[in-house]
C-alpha cells in the first residue's frame, strides 16, 4: 500500500543538447526510446515511481514547450500534476517551486526528486532504495542522495565523499566534487571512499524550504512574493511572472554542496545518467569489434569501437573507421569522433548561429 504523504517530482524540462541531432528543441531526450522497449525515457521514469508512490502525487515539472508532449505521453496524468516552467532556471528554482506547490497541497509530504533520463537496470533494488530514503526522510530533517558505487574512474559524473559518522545505512557527507580530471577520479575510486552522485535526492518538504530559505535567499525572495497563490489557480500567473527572475543555478551548487545535513544512501540497482552518446554506447550491445548499431543498419568493413544511430530503414557503410559517432536524425547527419562529444554543444551552437532554428 502506497503512502499517501509520498510526492515524486521528475525533472523533464531539458533539451538534452548533448543527444543532438536526435535530442532536438521540440522533442528531447527525455520523450524518446533509445532502446527500442515502446517507452520514453520519462514514461519509464513514470512507471517506475508510479509502483510506490501514488499516481495522483506524482508531478512533472518541464518546459511550457513541452505540455502536449507530457499529455500525449503520460495521459493519465491531470492538467495540474504537469508545472510548466515559462523559461529554464536550472534545477534549484525548479526544485524550489515543486516544493511549494506540493507543501500547499500537503504540508508533511516527503519528495523524491528525480531526472527524467535515467536508466535503471534493477528495478526491485531501487525501489527499495527510494523506499528506504522516504522513510528516512519521514523521520528526519536531514537532506538525502543516493549514491552509486563506482566501477570506473568516470569524468562525467559527481563524486560524493562519505564521512565516517553515519545512521544505519546512511552516511554523512564530507564533500562533493564535480566532475574531476581522470586522475583524480581514479585516485577517488581507489580510494573506496567517494561514489557517483545519482542527482536522486529524497526529502521532507519541510526540510529543503528550511535549507532554500537558509541558503538562497534571493530564491525564496521571489517565490514567496505571494504564497497564498500555491496551489490555487493563481499560481501559473504567478510562476510566469517571478520565475523567470530566478537565479539560474542548480540544486547541488545552491543547496547540497553548502548544506551541513546532508547524507547519502548507497544505491546498487544498475543506474546510468542517460547523459551523453558516449553513456548510450557504453550501455548498448556491441559486435566482435566493438561497434554499436541502433534503429537502422549497418555494413561495417575493417571499423571498430563506433556507435552508429540512424532511422529505421536506412543503411549506413562503414570503411576504416574508428571511435567515431554517425547520427542522423532529421535533417541532420552528424559525423565526429565519439570520444570528443563535448563538441557536440559547440556544433548545435555554431548550427543554430549558422543556419537557424530548423536544424535544432
């Protein structure tokens, strides 16, 4: 039986720019299927949460581009669980303003907060996960993130460092770093005490307003010009006019990295941050020679460790080569080494300057 003082709030307002050209302005990542299984990564974000918290306390929180999408793709959901942000802020006003709607609705909630593009593998561990943190968070006035165990000296993830205080299964945090150089990200693995941090935070609503109001205040200052519109049909009005004044800076820059009460519960349930191509190749099924084909097909001669993503019913020849992207989508074909695909916002940048909006 489900609680009803549970909320879940899945992020899904991104562009998802690193996926370009598949990820594009008016469809982005978090609306497509990579894999083929006949849901989006944000309808498997869905179904996930929708096992152990109630339906109806379930909110997305996306861009006012996207509104038809969340309804075409999650029908089940009313009008009022999609909060529509009229520009992007970054995850801490989204996070803040999720919050103060759900605390108007139910002042003991306690909320998990979730992107709408991870992979998880094993279902049943992380549910049991989410469960064990909501209870937690129940009881406690502690902020709380999950944390993966590192198999790899990944550059593209946070690190968390545990602290040796902890309760039961959760463990104070000592610091967190941001996406380190890759030796310092081996020195971390080797070290056994630091892990990836999963973005999945979990929470008493009462908890993260204390800590907003505690460390960014300029937030607070524009989202409470008028609190008796959360939850009312004032509060879209209200949101268009004061979000956009928002700082732009996220939930683990403005709160978690400052907070003095935060902990992490380990997590060992097959997580991967959807993120980049590089991220899809590594959890796709490769050939003899390490390359990737998804959607449309492939000849591959004397070519190795290339990830090859087309639409369906079109073929792609390969000759000599290695550690490259194809990608075609639309009107777009894109060809550039796989491993440099932090160019790939340089290219949708210079495209966007170039040639326009049709290409984005």
């Amino acid at each position: 039986m489900t609680n009803s003082n549970n909320y879940c709030v899945i992020m899904g307002g991104g562009i998802g720019s690193r996926f370009w050209p598949f990820s594009r302005k008016s469809l982005p990542k978090q609306f497509l299927d990579f894999f083929g299984t006949g849901r989006s990564l944000l309808q498997q974000t869905y179904d996930r949460f929708s096992k152990i918290i109630p339906p109806e306390n379930i909110f997305i929180v996306t861009n006012d581009l996207y509104f038809s999408l969340v309804q075409e793709q999650l029908p089940q959901l009313s009008a009022s669980q999609i909060l529509l942000e009229p520009t992007r802020r970054n995850t801490a006003p989204c996070i803040a303003w999720a919050s103060y709607h759900i605390h108007a609705l139910n002042p003991n909630a306690n909320i998990v907060v979730a992107p709408s593009d991870h992979l998880i593998l094993k279902e049943s561990e992380f549910l049991e996960s989410i469960d064990k943190g909501l209870k937690f968070a129940a009881k406690s006035s502690d902020l709380l993130t999950l944390g993966i165990k590192p198999n790899r000296p990944e550059t593209g993830y946070g690190y968390i460092q545990i602290d040796e205080q902890r309760e039961g299964d959760f463990y104070k945090v000592k610091t967190f770093t941001e996406k380190p150089e890759l030796e310092l990200a081996k020195v971390f693995v080797e070290s056994g005490e630091f892990y990836w941090n999963s973005g999945l935070f979990i929470w008493n609503v009462n908890s993260i307003l204390k800590a907003f109001n505690g460390l960014l205040p300029e937030l607070v200052a524009k989202l409470t010009a008028d609190e008796g519109v959360y939850g009312t049909e004032k509060e879209k009005a209200f949101i268009d006019e004061y979000f956009p004044a928002c700082p732009n800076i996220s939930i683990d820059f403005g709160i978690m990295e400052k907070a003095d009460n935060v902990y992490v519960l380990m997590g060992d349930f097959g997580w991967s941050d959807l993120g980049t191509w590089g991220s899809l190749y590594d959890l796709s099924p490769k050939d003899k020679d390490k390359n990737v084909s998804l959607k449309g097909d492939t000849l591959m001669y004397n070519s190795k460790d290339n990830i090859v993503v087309l639409p369906e019913g079109k073929l792609a020849v390969l000759q000599d080569l290695e550690g490259y992207l194809i990608a075609e989508s639309d009107n777009v074909l894109l060809i550039c080494k796989k491993d440099e695909e932090n160019s790939i916002r340089k290219f949708v940048n210079d495209a966007q300057i170039k040639m326009g909006e049709d290409y984005i």
